[in-house]
C-alpha cells in the first residue's frame, strides 16, 4: 500500500475509534459544550471501567505479586527546588517554531517543512525553547517564592519520597517503588485523540540497585514490560523496541529503550525504559546505607515508565475489529475478557414480559453482578440491536432469559467474536464465566 493510502487508511480508523469512544460513553472531549480544550479528554464509565483494569492488573503484576516493591501515591505540587534541582526548570522544554503570518506554534522537531507555514504557507521562525511545565502559585502571596508546578512526570514524587520509604520499611536493595498518577505536560501540539495530551496519566517504577547490577535488571525489567503489554492484550506484531542513541535520550538518562507501537497515525512511543544511574538522588542528596557493612552508597536506578493512556489507546486500536454479515457491516471491540468494561451483559427477551424480567433480573442478574461487578442490564431495543450495542463496547458474553428459561432454568449466551451461540444452566453461569475470564 502507498504511504498516502497507508494515512488515509489510519486517520479513516482513528476517525472510527474516536467516534466510537464517544458514541459508546468511553471518552469524551475536555470541557466539550464550551468549544473543547486542546489536549484535555474525560472518561466516561466504560473508559474508566477500561482504565482501572489497566491500572489493577499493572499494579498487581508490578507491586502485589512481588515482595520488593512499595507503593506510594505523592501530592502533585511539589517545591519548586524539586523541579530547580532536576534541571526540569531549566531544560523541560521542546523546540517550538511560530508562523508569522497566522501566528500558530509548531513543535520544530514533528513539522517536515521547517520553513513554510503547513497551515498557511507563512514564514516559519527560529526554533526557540519551550518550557512545558505548567507553573501556578500555591497560597494567596504573589511573590516567586510561591510557584510551584503541575508535575510533568510522576517519577520526582517517587524520589522525595525515598528516604521516607527507606525509613519506613528497611527494604533491602534491590528495591523498587512504584506510583500511578496525573503528570501534566504543556504540549505545543497535543494531538491523536489520547496520544499526546496536555493532562494524562502514568504509571512509573523506580527500582533502585547495586550500580554493578544495573544492566541485570534493565533486562529483566525489559522482559517484564514484554510479557504485560501481551498480558494486557495489545497486538503484539505491533509493538517494537527501539534503543535510543546517546544523542537523543532525556538528559537523566545513561541508556534508553523505547516500546514503540504501530498506532494508526504511525509507530510511535509507547512506553520507555531507562537507566537513569544514580542522576536523581545524587540531584536531592541522597544515599543509603547498606546495613550489611553501614557503607554508604548511591543506589542506581531503573525505571520502567508506561503511559496508561496510550496503554488504553493500543488496546483500543488492536481491539477494534470489523465484519460483514448479510451486507451489514458490525464493528466490535475484541477486548479480553478479563479487560473489558463490562464481562457480560444480561438481557430479558422481552421487556414487557414480566415474567421474563423477573427471572432475569434475580436469578441472573443480580447474582452475576454481586459476583464480577462489571454487569449490564440491558433491555433497550431488539436483540439484534442490544448486540451491536454490547458488540462495540466489547461485552465478550450477552446472556438472554426467554421463555424456556421459565421451564428449563438455561440461557442463551452469545459469543461476542464468533456470534455462536449456546444454552448454559443458569447454575453454572458463574462458573462458565469464571473459566472464559483470561
Ligand atoms: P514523547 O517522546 O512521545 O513526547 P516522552 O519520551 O517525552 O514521550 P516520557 O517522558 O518518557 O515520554 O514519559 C513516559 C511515558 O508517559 C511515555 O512513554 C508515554 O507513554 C507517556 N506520555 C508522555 N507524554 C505524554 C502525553 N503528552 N500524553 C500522553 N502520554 C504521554
């Protein structure tokens, strides 16, 4: 295919996607009824249902199931001095270029025509530097003392914290700690619907080591980001890693490998991984004592960093599927199951049956709902709609209570991907359930 139908194809699918997001209650445009603001989103019930399973099974896998890593949740303010003494004040900027003519900005480093105006053909400035932090004052006082910033990465609120972790739990190296939280970014040119936002969120691990174990660990932790972004299921053929020449890497960072995924606007980065040596706590002045031979020593740092929106956006985009069924086109989120926002979706044939109603709302509904939570109740148009509907939320199992269930206490239950259906004993339901929830 020609890279210019390649595009077309891709933007025709975001197009699909984002609709779809909004259609279905997933995502939203930030402040939407006053015009938008760029590079804001809100998460309706599915996006979020979506999001926490992301969160709960990174964070079962990186902190619960393992006996070294402690969690910590920090305030987004910080100090100033955090961000003076990260170099973040000074150097947390992209090369922004400014047409003359309409006065758009463009981040200098994503534009082709690093001369003409894309927009209006204007003439382009010279690059200058962009600080992306966005600065506010804490407290009524107007003088400098009072700035503080949205922070641009969760990553500082974990180091502040070291010494309280060490402190608190003696943990010895290797050790790791472990955040999910809002990180804020002024992006020149936020863009591709959750990709590049001006608020978004992220789940960071520092995990601290002997400076001789570094390498280990860099690898064990790449293994690690492998295996979840598979468990998760984001289509593997689609994700890449990529190592980042010395020249390119973030200033704090001694080696770095990019995930890069296949997005449909092209391969971009998903998350990072980077060794980061002993940069951050020799920037706050921190050690620790090794309580084997009371030395002191500078722990050194690796730190697997995923973004949890683009962790949603290649889940939304190795998801979506289409087909084709006598001339109807269906479009379907093939979630797993144990991602999807909601597990099953229960349904009474007829909703002016009461009967029917009844029995699906006690005997099924209520149990199932008691039991996974993520249940619907879903009585609104035919079946073949109630379908499409749970289809393009990714409801993987859509139960239907009708009239033989009065007497044979069994159920229709359709397959989201196949469409097959069966009869299940409304006793083994859970069970069914239970078995498919991978
Ligand atoms: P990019 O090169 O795409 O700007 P980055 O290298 O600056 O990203 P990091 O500073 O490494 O990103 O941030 C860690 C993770 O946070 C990224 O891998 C990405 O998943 C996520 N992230 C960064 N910036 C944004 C953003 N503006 N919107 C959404 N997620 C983001």
């Amino acid at each position: 295919m020609s890279k210019e139908n390649e595009k077309k194809e891709g933007s025709e699918l975001m197009e699909k996607i984002v609709s779809l997001c909004k259609r279905r209650g997933f995502i939203f445009p930030g402040s939407e009824i006053y015009g938008g603001l760029a590079g804001t989103w809100d998460w309706g019930h599915f996006g979020l249902a979506l999001k926490n399973n992301v969160k709960a099974s990174w964070w079962k896998k990186f902190v619960d199931s393992r006996r070294d890593m402690y969690g910590i949740d920090a305030a987004i303010l910080m100090r100033q001095e955090v961000w003076q003494a990260t170099g973040h004040a000074e150097h947390f900027a992209d090369p922004m270029v400014e047409c003359d003519k309409c006065h758009k900005r463009f981040r200098a480093d994503q534009i082709e025509d690093k001369v003409k105006c894309a927009d209006c053909g204007g003439k382009l400035s010279e690059a200058r530097q962009f600080n992306m932090m966005f600065q506010t004052k804490v407290g009524a006082s107007e003088d400098s003392s009072s700035i503080s910033y949205l922070r641009p990465e969760t990553a500082q609120g974990v180091f502040v914290n070291f010494k309280n972790t060490v402190d608190a739990f003696h943990p010895k190296l290797p050790f790791g700690m472990a955040q999910i939280g809002k990180a804020f970014r002024n992006e020149i040119t936020p863009r591709d619907f959750i990709f590049r936002q001006r608020e978004f969120e992220q789940m960071e691990i520092e995990y601290f080591v002997r400076p001789e174990d570094w390498e280990r660990y860099f690898e064990f932790f790449k293994d690690e980001m492998f295996e979840w972004i598979e468990e998760i299921g984001i289509d593997m053929t689609k994700v890449h890693d990529i190592e980042i020449a010395a020249e390119d890497r973030a200033h704090y960072s001694s080696r770095t490998v990019d995930f890069e995924f296949e997005y449909p606007f092209g391969q971009k980065e998903l998350f990072g991984l980077a060794y980061r040596s002993d940069f951050d706590l020799k920037t706050h002045k921190l050690d620790y004592i090794d309580e084997e031979n009371s030395k002191k020593i500078i722990p050194h740092v690796i730190e697997p960093s995923f973004g949890l929106d683009r962790a949603v956006l290649a889940l939304l985009t190795s998801a979506y599927a289409e087909d084709e069924k006598d001339g109807e086109v269906r479009s379907y989120l093939k979630f797993k199951p144990s991602m999807a926002p909601v597990i099953c979706a229960v349904s009474p044939l007829l909703k002016n049956k009461p009967e029917l109603v009844e029995y699906a709302n006690t005997k099924v509904f209520a149990p199932l709902k008691a039991e996974f939570g993520r249940v619907a109740w879903d009585d609104n148009g035919n079946i073949g709609k109630r379908y499409r509907r749970q289809d393009e939320i990714g409801t993987p199992f859509c139960i239907v209570v009708d009239f033989e269930t009065l007497t044979d206490n069994e159920v229709t239950v359709r397959d989201r991907d196949t469409g097959a259906q069966e009869r299940v004993k409304v006793e083994a339901l859970k069970d069914y359930i239970k078995n498919r929830l991978v």
